[in-house]
C-alpha cells in the first residue's frame, strides 16, 4: 500500500525539522516572501493578461477598420465596375451610331465609293451610288480586283495604279475616263485615302462624275478660241475700216479745199468788181457765203486733225503741268487784253504724258471756257486737281460761264455735238472729241458738271504710270 508522496516543501521542512529546525518565525518569513512573489507573479500575469486583452481589442480594432476598408474598397470597385459597364455602354452605342452614320453617308452619297484591300486591290465593299454611275451590280464589284472590272480595264484607267495607292496616303486622279457598262463615255475624278482598319491597311476610292463638269469647260473654251478668233478678226476689220476712214476724211477733206478755195476767190472777186452795183442785200448773201466757206475750212482743219490724233504716236515724257498751262494761257493773251477775266491757276503735279497732245487738250477747254463765259462782264477760270481714283491725276478747268443742260452730258464729247446754236457761240463741234480721243490714248477718262446760265466744270483724268509699267 503506497502513501502521498510529500511535497517538495514539506520535505525540506521535515528535513530541516530532522537536522536544524527553523524557528516558526523563519518560517512565516519564508511564507510571507513566497506570499509576495506569488502575488507579484500574479500581478504580473495579470499585467500581461491586461496587455494582451489590449493588444486584442486594437487587433480586433484593425481587423473591422481592415474590414471597412475592404468593403469600402469592393463598394468603390463595384462602382468602378459599374461605370466600367456604362463607359463601355455607351462606347459601343457611340461606335453603332458612328458606324450608322457612316453607312448612312457611305449608302446616300452622290460619289462612287469603293473600299479595297491595299494589298491586293480587292473590292471589300461598293455603294450604291457605284451601280448608278456606272451600271455594275453588287455581285460584280464586291470580291473582284479593281483592275478585274470593266471600267478599270480600259486603257485611260490605266493612270490609276495599285502601288500608287499602295504607298501614298492621298492620291488624286483628275479626268479620268471611264465607259459604263452600256458603252456611255464618262470623265471622273478618282480621290484615294489609306487608312488602317485592326492592322489592316483599305483605301477607300471616291469616284466623281465630272462629264458635264467638263464637257461645258470644253464647250466654254471651244467658245474663247472661237470668240478670240473673231476679236482678232473684227479688231482687224475695225483696223482697215478707221484707217479707209482716217483715209476718206483726210481725202475728202484736201478735195473739200479746192473748191473751197474757188468760192472764196471768186466771192471776193464778185465783191470787188461788182460791189457797186450789187445792192446790200446781195452784198449780204455774198458775206454770208463767205463766212460759210470760213467756217468749212475751219471744219475740215479740225476734221484732219481729229485724223491725226488717232494715227500719231505718242511720246511720253515727264511734263510739268504747270508749266504747259502758264505756257498755254499765254496763247490767249491777245485775245483777252479787252476782257476782264480772272484766271486763277493752282499748283498742278507732273504726269507721264505726250506733251503736245496734252496742250491740245488745254488749248480747247480753256478755249471754251474763254468763248462761254464771253456774256460774263467779270470772267472768272479756274484749273486746278480734284480727288481722283486708283493713283490718278484729275485736272478741273472750272467757269462761271453760260454752262449747259446737264441732261445733254452724254452728247459733250461727240464728234459735232453742239448744245449751243452758231448764233450763240461759235465752233465746229469737235474739239471736246478731240479732248476725249487724246485723253483715251492716255488711258484716263472725261466727264463734265454744269447747269444753265451758272458755268461749267470740265474734268480729265492721267493714270500714274511708269515707263514700266507702260512697257
């Protein structure tokens, strides 16, 4: 039979007991320190158990922030997902509508449109508008190489090249020729784009029916050459009839001179011998017809130096206007010593022009402007420039004198046209023609201001022109 097996401490108390038994207060020492120690220990366990419940609580603190933040991160990728869906959605809506749309083009346009494989010119795709044009079907565009098809074999389509359009981005064709399926002849314009379509280069070929297009710029240039033609012929024509003109007048007028020259002798002669015994009224026929005969040779000296201005040739030169007018007016000093006129001459330029046809031209118009204001007790000329348009030079000769009809304007620079009668004021009708013929040579332009009984204004225009750009 086995007893309990005694502690560790009771067997050192009974070992101790058996040699040097300790007093009973070393004892209650020794169980007072263990006392302590155990409760230290268990203080400490304790402490560790507190650590430990604490580390805990923050372990499970994390844990459900971990788990927040997870569900918080799957709610944002469903979200994520979700607007994944929609952008995805609507791509593919945008990629129907665009492909919609381009197949609406594609199918409503009015140009031939074929799709081909850039590698071996296979026709991939046809629009309608291609049948139209060219009277092919479906069936006989698609699968088909492009040079396999009628049109493209004939020998003008030949320009249009597989490498070309295999090489280049954009190529342009113009005119080309093209036969329909019925045997019509078309001209077309054949535009090429290269573009890449999942790696795979098309080209994409616009065909555009340009026949009218150029069958009227054939006709419109057929109608140039013919109407050029025709100037050149009626600009001849014109040529040979002013020159038999200028020929006739210039005959005429040296044939008029004879006879002239009879009649006047011969009035004078009947003056002189018969003088007496005519009576005065016959006298006055004879001054009437004299004075007539005056005024014929006056016309035909005008008549042929009208012929002149248009069959001389111009020499321009650099002219100081407003030297040529001093130089001019001095002309009418004799002949206005007994008026009383105001002559009034401001700073005038200088133009490129042929001196002495120019001094014709202020030679008249201040000869009509003298002659129109002889009515005027006090005359008063003015000669000055006046704006003008594109780099010109507009001279104004001005007068306070008996003006005219401005409803008559249009008849001023007429061969003969006269808005005054014989009786009024004298003239032959040609010297405001010569004006206008010597200032068209010069390229400018003339026109006139009045009104009746308050003067007039005449005006004429020189271009600024260089001997280069003359040249």
């Amino acid at each position: 039979m086995t007893g309990r097996r005694p502690s560790p401490t009771e067997d050192l108390d009974h070992t101790v007991a058996g040699a040097d038994a300790p007093s009973p207060d070393t004892r209650t020492e020794q169980a007072e320190m263990r006392t302590e120690q155990a409760n230290t220990r268990t203080e400490q366990a304790e402490a560790r158990t507190e650590q430990a419940n604490t580390r805990t609580e923050q372990a499970e603190a994390r844990t459900e922030q971990a788990n927040t933040r997870t569900e918080q991160a799957e709610a944002r990728t469903e979200q994520a997902e979700a607007r994944t869906e929609q952008a995805e959605a609507r791509t593919e809506q945008a990629i129907r509508a665009s492909e919609l749309r381009y197949r609406r083009l594609f199918e409503t346009a009015q140009d031939g449109i074929l799709i081909l494989v850039a590698e071996t010119g296979q026709v991939l795709d046809a629009n309608p508008f291609m049948k139209d044009l060219l009277g092919y079907s479906m069936e006989e565009f698609l699968g088909k190489n492009l040079w396999e098809i009628g049109p493209f074999k004939v020998p003008g389509a030949s320009t249009i090249t597989l490498a070309e359009l295999q090489n280049k981005d954009r190529v342009r064709f113009e005119g080309v020729p093209l036969e329909t399926k019925d045997g019509q002849r078309l001209h077309v314009d054949f535009i090429s784009y290269g573009y890449l379509v999942d790696q795979n280069r098309l080209i994409q070929c616009n065909i555009r029916n340009i026949t009218e297009r150029k069958q009227a710029a054939d006709e419109i240039r057929r109608l140039n050459e013919t109407l050029e033609r025709r100037v050149v012929e009626r600009t001849a024509q014109l040529q040979a009839a002013n020159e038999e003109l200028e020929a006739f007048s210039y005959s005429v007028s040296h044939d008029l001179r004879s006879p002239l020259r009879h009649v006047l002798g011969f009035v004078e002669m009947l003056q002189k011998d018969a003088q007496e015994s005519l009576s005065s009224k016959a006298l006055g026929h004879l001054k009437r017809i004299s004075q007539a005969a005056t005024r014929m040779g006056n016309l035909i000296d005008d008549l042929l130096a009208f012929s002149r201005i248009g069959r001389s040739e111009m020499q321009k030169t650099e002219v100081d206007l407003h030297q040529l007018v001093q130089e001019t007016l001095g002309d009418f000093q004799a002949e206005t010593n007994e008026r009383k006129i105001a002559w009034e001459l401001h700073p005038l330029p200088v133009v490129r022009c042929d001196r002495s046809l120019l001094r014709m031209v202020f030679v008249n118009l201040l000869s009509n402007a003298v002659k129109f204001t002889g009515g005027r007790a006090e005359a008063r000329i003015e000669i000055g420039c006046a704006p003008g348009e594109n780099g010109e030079t507009v001279i104004f000769i001005r007068d306070n004198g008996a003006g005219f009809d401005p409803k008559y304007t249009g008849k001023l620079f007429g061969v003969f046209q006269r808005l005054h009668s014989q009786a009024e004021f004298e003239g032959t009708g040609i010297g405001l023609a010569n004006v206008q013929r010597i200032i068209h040579r010069h390229g400018g332009r003339t026109w006139a201001e009045a009104a009746v009984g308050q003067g007039a204004t005449f005006y004429f225009s020189i271009p600024k022109q260089t001997e280069a750009h003359e040249q």
